[in-house]
C-alpha cells in the first residue's frame, strides 16, 4: 500500500514468446526421448526460452534504471520472489519426503518389518539396507561401493557453505557502497559455485564407473540422482544468476539502496545452500 | 498510485525506443489478435482465461458424453475400452486442470484488483505469461489423443505404474504438458498473492479485504504449496518410464504406493483449490440478495485458513483399500472428519445470513443457493466417505464419482457459473437475460441431479468406476444418468448464448448493479473501463 505510483507495463511480447518457446522445447524432449528424434527442435527451445528470458529481464532492468519503479513494486517483486523460493522448497521437499517414504516404511516392510511386512512375501530373500545394495528383485543390479560423506561430500559442503558466506560479505560491500568489495567478494562466490560443480561432475564420473551407482541401480542410485542431480541443476542456475550478477556490478548497476536483483540473487543462493545441507545430512550421512 | 503508463513517462526521452518490450510499450495498445497475444491488463487476462476455461468445459464435457453415451446401455456399443479409457482420464484431466483452475484464475485476474483498488495485478507481464501456458499445456496435451498407442488412460490420477510400465507412450508428452500447466498455475498463484499482499487501497486491512480475495489468497498459497509436489512427483514419473530409475517399483525397492502418497498430498489441497475460491464467490452473492451483511465474515476467513490447513493432513483417505498401516487408516479418517467443521461454519454462516434477509432470486442467487443445498450432499457423503471401514465398501465404486461430482459440478462449477452472472453486469455493462437465464439454472440443476444423484446408488450397490460396460442391475440407474447428463451438457448452450447475448446488448447496468452489492468493484462505472482505480480509492470500512 502506497500512494506512490505503480508501473504498469502496456504490452510485451516476451510472455507469449515464452510459452510458445516453452512448448517448442517441451515437445522436442518429448520427441527426444519418445522417438529418439527431435534434438534440434528441443535445442532451438531451450535456446528460445534462454532469449526470451534474457529480453524479458534485460527490460526490467531497463525500467528499473529507467526510475520507473517505486517502493510498491519493489515488494511485488520480492514478494514474488520469496513465494517462488517457497514453491523449489516444496519442490524438493517432495524428493526429500519419498527419500524419507522409502527408507522408513517401503524397504523396512518389504524385508518383513512393520505394520506392513506382509509385502516381504513378494521376495523373502530380500534384506533391507540403507544403502540398499542388493535390490529385491535379483534382475536389478545394486551399486557396487557407496560414497563415504566425509570425502568429496565434506569438501562440497565447505565449498557452498563459504560461498554462501563469500556472497553475504559482497552482499554487505554493496550495501555499504564498496563496489570494489562487491565485485571480488561476488567473483570469489563464483569461482567457488563453479568448483563445487565441477567436483559434483567428478563425483558422478565415479559413481558411474567405480562404484555402479547409476540412475538403474536401485532406489538407491534413483533418489541419489533425483536429489543430487536437481540440486546440482539448481546450483548451475545459481550461478548462471551470479555470473549476470557480476556483469551487473561491473556495469555500476546497483546502488546501495536500490538493487533487489542482486539481492534476490543472494537469497536463491542461501535456498540452494540450505538444500545442500539436507542432502549432505540425509543422502550422505546418514 | 496512478500508474505509471510509458508514454508519459521521461524515461521514453532518456533511452532509445529499440529494446523489444520497451518499444511496443511505446505505442497505442496493438489492435486486433495482437492485443489479446501482447496484453498486460488484468482485465482483458482475465477475459482470455473466461473464454478458454469455456472452451476447454465443452471439451471435456464432450469426452464426459462420449463416457455416457456407451454407458447409456449395458454392453459395449459405441467405443472400444482402450477409447473409453482415455475419455475418462481425458474427461478428468482437462475438467480439473483447463476448466475450473482456469475459471478460477480468470475470475480472480477480473475481480481481485477491483475488490481491493488495485490499478492491475502486481506483476502484469508474468500474468500474460501464465495464461498463455495453458493454451500451449492443453493442445499438447489433446495431441496425445492422436499419437500412437492413444493418450493417457490411466484416469486423471494417473496412479504408477498404470502410467509408467503400462502406459502408452504419448505418456511423455502428458507428463511435459502438466510440467507446462504446473508451471503456469505457479507463476499465477504468485501474482494473486503479491497482488493481495501488497496492492490494497490504502486503508484496506486485511480483514477489511472481501471473502473472495481472501479466498483466493488461501487458494493461491495452496497452489504454491502443492503443484511443485505435483512436478516433482511426474518428474519421478519421467524418469521411471525414460531412465530406468525404480521410484514406483518394487523390484528395485521404490514403492508404487508412494505414488499414491506424493500425488495425493498434491491431490487432496488440489481439489479445495477447486472450492475455496467457489466459497469467496457464494460468501459475495448471498450477502447481496440478502441484503443483509454476510454473518460470521472473520469466522469465514478462519473456517478457510482450517480447511486449507487440514488439507496437507488428510490425503491418505483416498488411499484407505491401498494397505496402510492401522494407525494412518485411523489419523487420516479423523483428520478428514474434522474438515467437516470447519465447512459447517461455512454452510451453517450463509444459511444464517439469509436468516430474515429481503431475498430475492436473480440469477446468480439462484446458482448461489442451489450450490449451498448440493454442495452440502457432496460434502456429506465425503463424509460417509471419510469413514474408513465404511470406505472398504465404496472405494472405487460410483459413490466416489456422485461424491466429487456433487461438490466439483453443483459447487464449484455452478459457483462460477453464479460468479459469472453477478459479475457480467460490470463486464459488459448489461444485466444477463433473466428468463435464458432461469431456463439455464433450472434445467442445469435437474440435469445434474438427474446424471450424479442415481450414482450415489449404483455405487452403493457395487458399480465399479472406470469401467466401459456393467452388470444388467445397473442399467437403470445408468440410463437415468445419461439421459441427465446429456441434459446437463445442452443446457450450457443456453449459458453461452446468455453470455454472448449479454456481451453484445441487454440492459443497461448501471454501477452498482445490484442494491444490496457492497463491495469495491461497484464503485466502478459499468461495463468497468480498462483501466480503473489509476488512482487509489478512499476505502470505507464497515464493521463486519
């Protein structure tokens, strides 16, 4: 509520491109994966999607600098912002919770355990564990070896952790008006975004060819790529926000008091972090 | 709060007219199909959100005829099963997901800014966005029908591994055309939140805001809350039918049953997003043909904000035949019985704001108050439904398809059937043609009652859902309900020749189109002008 004045934007044509963009790439993966053709048709998409979110952007940010927002649009976007964050954490929430259903009732009640371990007669050989290593059907391999969470994991975990701290102390430079802090501060945030990525990229080469675990391998290999590999696709995007972050600043867009982009950028990073953090817990650890 | 509309704004002298968006911001407002494919005004969004919620309503009502019509006997007479399948599943999915979603959106993009002052909804271009994904979602999605193998037809829950290790292969294709759906649902129950968050008129409290706006604040964080489980869970999906991974499958320790638990924690929020809304609507109308102030409003706003809650504890009751363990069975079917307060402080408000009201009966009231008595029988027997021993006998039978039927059909849809009515005035500046529309409720009603009230009976006596053919002591009931149903399906001709009589002339409404409306959008002139409250209102609060 303010009395201020509220922009309004006449017409655009970035949101319908977007939905034929999305469409175009939508149908070319489903090509792709139904018909084992169409991977021009999905990369064109992608790539759309890409321009048009770029266009999109680059006229907000045009309008932002133009002046033509106040205070009131300033909450719209980071109210729709934080309720957007809210819909990834749920998001993955849903991986975390058939993570949980899995580990707690499904695979206990298959070995004979619990209100339901009737479902042990489908395979009475079978043993629950988690890890699980051995399938309850013999026809699916298992994984070979299992990662131990205090090697490459830890060394993850530390790398986003201090990233997300890198960025609070280039977050902090901006706001006190120090671009210089800013922009090496966001530069370290970004070297680090880029080698825990190439790390996660090791860790998948040996999951694939020294330990067997791969997306056939069981629930096990399933949820393992299920989480790690949004979170990793989440994480890349993250940075993508990050590195036009930095072009930004370089560009001497932000001020001290006005630059909500850089700061929901921040906040995208700390939700990526944070998710992290369950999954070094309850993918790796425990 | 005028808005700031680019053409009178310095920026257009301090940067150069080529950026794409910025240059057309420049310009008069395209005309032609231009301006429905460019538009940012909520009103016009909406409108675009009306039409197609209608169209996809025939659609799916078509594929519901196509279902009764080879039910009309017993036999198999006009489609083979596989086909039959598929129309029901279809039946479901563009019903739910591109017809009362949509209705709802539409409704909301025309009337939350008109019922808090807004000059628009918070962020405009991502609305033209968000419906401009369900004409994409939807004709990919009926394009299934056409690819080989058929479309999904598996019902519109699509439980594993139905669609994953017997499903067709057009199955892909749905699972992206619901991403795409998801996606818009998302981005639009985004918008409706910073709207009513932050685009009051200054001096509107929250609890000052109609039932119908907090309606859809509930609804729309609903949304938010659930379809990414929705995504999340058809991602799982995805990858079970295309990557070899063993989510719903036993033989490699994934649980078809956790299907079952993560679609219907999207499930069971998912279907009060298809009644909240219809509340916030009837909480407006009977108010207004009362003519007396809605009794109970802060009661109201709680009851909703209950019922939302309860949602996110109550979905196993779909599942209560599936084999859960004793102790779910019990907390599910006490958590989903407690839903039922709640709802009666709903029911039992409206009846005691008509309590000594002046009534009268135009149109809308007439939807209004045939969704308080018929939605009521759908919510009673949700609650026969509840009872999970008693729901050993009628799961999967008829009387689950009577039961969603009388609250999605009599409830939401006439709810938005009673939205439209009362709210035509302000769209388009004349009053709906009373006797067309008489002829549309009554015959809507008997025809609903006639297709889903001899369900509740077939069901009872052991008629399975699903099936394209039954045993002959069904056949009654069976008739009696596609004779009803194609009753009900031509009725809403007469509704769309009352829509597009009342768009092109009628009586003149004036702005306050009905004596006892209270609410902000009758400040407006009527047809309401493209562009309104540019400046924000002074907002007069009454004591509720």
């Amino acid at each position: 509520m303010s009395g201020g004045s509220y922009y309004v934007p006449s017409t655009s044509k970035w949101p319908i491109l977007g939905s034929l963009a999305l469409g175009l790439m939508m149908i070319g993966t489903g090509m792709v994966l139904v018909h084992d053709r169409g991977t021009p048709i999905m990369t064109l998409g992608l790539l759309a999607v890409l321009a048009v979110m770029g266009f999109w952007f680059r006229d907000v940010v045009k309008e932002s600098r133009g002046g033509l927002y106040d205070a009131q649009m300033d909450r719209s976007f980071r109210q729709g912002m934080g309720w957007f964050i809210f819909s990834e954490v749920m998001f993955f929430a849903a991986f975390f919770g058939a993570l949980f259903y899995i580990r707690t009732f499904a695979l206990p009640w298959l070995d004979g355990e619990g209100a339901k371990g009737v479902a042990a007669l489908l395979w009475p050989e079978f043993t629950a564990s988690w890890p699980l290593m051995s399938p309850p059907d013999t026809a699916v391999a298992g994984p070979r070896d299992t990662f131990s969470p205090w090697q490459l994991p830890l060394v993850n975990t530390l790398i986003l952790v201090a990233s997300s701290i890198t960025l609070t102390v280039a977050h902090e430079g901006l706001k006190e008006g120090h671009r210089d802090t800013t922009r090496n501060w966001l530069f370290a945030t970004l070297l680090l975004a880029i080698s825990f990525i190439t790390i996660q990229g090791v860790e998948y080469y040996e999951a694939y060819v020294h330990y067997g675990i791969t997306l056939e391998a069981g629930i096990y290999g399933a949820t393992f790529f299920l989480l790690t590999g949004f979170h990793g696709a989440h994480v890349i995007i993250g940075a993508t926000i990050l590195a036009v972050m930095l072009v930004r600043v370089l560009r001497g867009h932000f001020s001290s008091d006005n630059h909500f982009g850089f700061e929901a950028a921040c906040w995208y990073w700390h939700f990526v972090d944070v998710v992290w953090i369950g999954l070094f817990l309850f993918v790796y650890v425990f | 709060m005028a808005p700031k509309l680019p053409p009178h704004h310095p920026v257009e002298q301090s940067t150069s007219a080529t950026a794409g968006g910025q240059a057309s911001a420049h310009h008069a407002p395209p005309r032609g199909i231009l301006r429905w494919l460019l538009t940012t005004n909520h009103k016009e969004i909406g409108s675009l959100y009306l039409i197609f919620s209608l169209i996809m309503f025939f659609i799916g009502g078509i594929f519901a005829l196509v279902v009764r019509a080879e039910l009309f006997q017993p036999g198999l007479q006009l489609v083979n099963p596989e086909f039959f399948n598929q129309m029901t599943t279809m039946h479901g999915l563009i019903m739910v997901f591109a017809a009362v979603m949509p209705a709802f959106t539409g409704l909301a993009n025309w009337m939350i800014p008109l019922q808090i002052g807004a000059p628009d909804m918070a962020l405009p271009r991502l609305n033209n966005f968000s419906f401009w994904l369900l004409p994409v979602a939807f004709l990919l999605l009926l394009s299934t029908l056409l690819m080989p193998g058929g479309g999904p037809n598996f019902g519109w829950t699509f439980y594993a591994p139905l669609s994953t290790t017997y499903a067709p292969p057009s199955t892909t294709f749905f699972i992206l055309s619901l991403h795409i759906a998801g996606i818009s649902s998302i981005l639009g129950a985004i918008n409706i939140v910073a709207t009513i968050i932050n685009m009051r008129a200054p001096g509107m409290r929250m609890m000052d805001m109609p039932l119908f706006v907090w309606t859809w604040l509930i609804t729309a964080f609903l949304l938010i809350a659930v379809m990414p489980v929705l995504a999340g869970v058809i991602t799982m999906m995805l990858m079970d039918i295309n990557f070899g991974t063993h989510f719903f499958n036993a033989a490699g320790g994934g649980d078809p049953v956790l299907f079952q638990h993560l679609f219907w924690f999207f499930g069971h929020p998912e279907v009060y997003i298809m009644i909240l809304p219809a509340f916030g609507i009837v909480s407006a109308i009977i108010p207004t043909f009362a003519r007396k102030r809605l009794f109970g409003y802060a009661s109201m706003v709680y009851a909703t904000a209950s019922i939302a809650i309860l949602s996110f504890l109550v979905w196993a009751h779909h599942m209560f035949v599936v084999g859960l363990p004793l102790a779910a069975e019990l907390f599910f079917m006490y958590t989903t019985m407690i839903i039922a307060v709640p709802t009666g402080v709903k029911v039992f408000n409206w009846i005691t704001t008509l309590f000594r009201g002046s009534i009268t009966f135009e149109p809308p009231m007439l939807f209004a108050l045939a969704f308080v008595v018929l939605f009521t029988i759908g919510g009673f027997s949700g609650l026969m439904l509840a009872i999970a021993p008693a729901d050993f006998q009628y799961h999967d039978t008829y009387f689950v398809v009577a039961h969603f039927h009388y609250v999605l059909v009599p409830g939401a849809v006439f709810a938005i059937m009673a939205g439209v009515y009362y709210w035509l005035p302000k769209w388009t500046g004349h009053y709906p043609n009373v006797k067309l529309a008489q002829w549309h409720f009554w015959l809507s009603v008997i025809g609903v009652n006639l297709t889903f009230f001899p369900m509740h009976f077939a069901g009872l006596a052991g008629m399975p859902r699903r099936i394209p053919d039954y045993a002959l002591q069904f056949a009654d009931f069976n008739l009696v309900s596609s004779l009803g149903a194609f009753m009900f399906g031509a009725s809403q001709l007469v509704f769309v020749a009352v829509v597009i009589l009342c768009v092109r002339g009628g009586e003149k409404a004036p702005a306050k189109a009905w004596e006892g409306a209270e609410d902000l959008e009758w400040s407006v002139p009527s047809p309401a002008p493209l562009h309104t409250f540019e400046t924000p209102p002074t907002f007069q609060r009454h004591e509720h």
